[in-house]
C-alpha cells in the first residue's frame, strides 16, 4: 500500500496513502474523532485526492451528532499495526 521510504512532508491526503500513515477524522460540531486508513476516505471520496490535512472540509455526515457536518482530517505519523 504504501512505500517505507517516504521522504518529505505529509500535506495532503494522497501524501499521507503514500507514506501509509493512518489519519484521525474529527467532526467540527461534536468533537468525535474516529482513526482510519486514509486509502478508505479516497475509495470512499474521490475528491478528497488533494484535500490538504488540517483544515475543514465539508460535505460529510456524522454517525454521532447525525447531521451534515464538516470535519478536519490530521496525520498520526503512525503506521496501521505499530503501537
């Protein structure tokens, strides 16, 4: 999935897959956050290819609050199964 070797800075979604770094989606209203594999927001969200991490993106729904909401996607820096 995602190369061990990445050097560089990890600005976008695509750069997080790249390096295979696990992000946090965090809802803008009810402060849930939910950890996942970025490759599972771009099959899912095709758009989000160049979304840049660390701002608000709208146009998502909540599972908790149940409404339409905007969330903020961050890095970990850690990969799927290191602790």
């Amino acid at each position: 999935m995602g190369r061990r070797n990445f050097h560089g800075k990890v600005e976008t979604l695509a750069d997080s897959v790249e390096a295979n770094y696990l992000v946090i989606v965090k809802c803008d209203q009810c402060e849930t956050g939910r950890q996942m594999h970025p490759y599972n927001l771009i099959s899912k969200y095709k758009r989000l290819t160049k979304a840049p991490l660390d701002t608000l993106l709208p146009g998502f729904f909540c599972k908790t609050c149940r409404s339409p909401v905007s969330v903020t996607i961050s890095c970990t820096y850690r990969r799927s199964g290191e602790m």
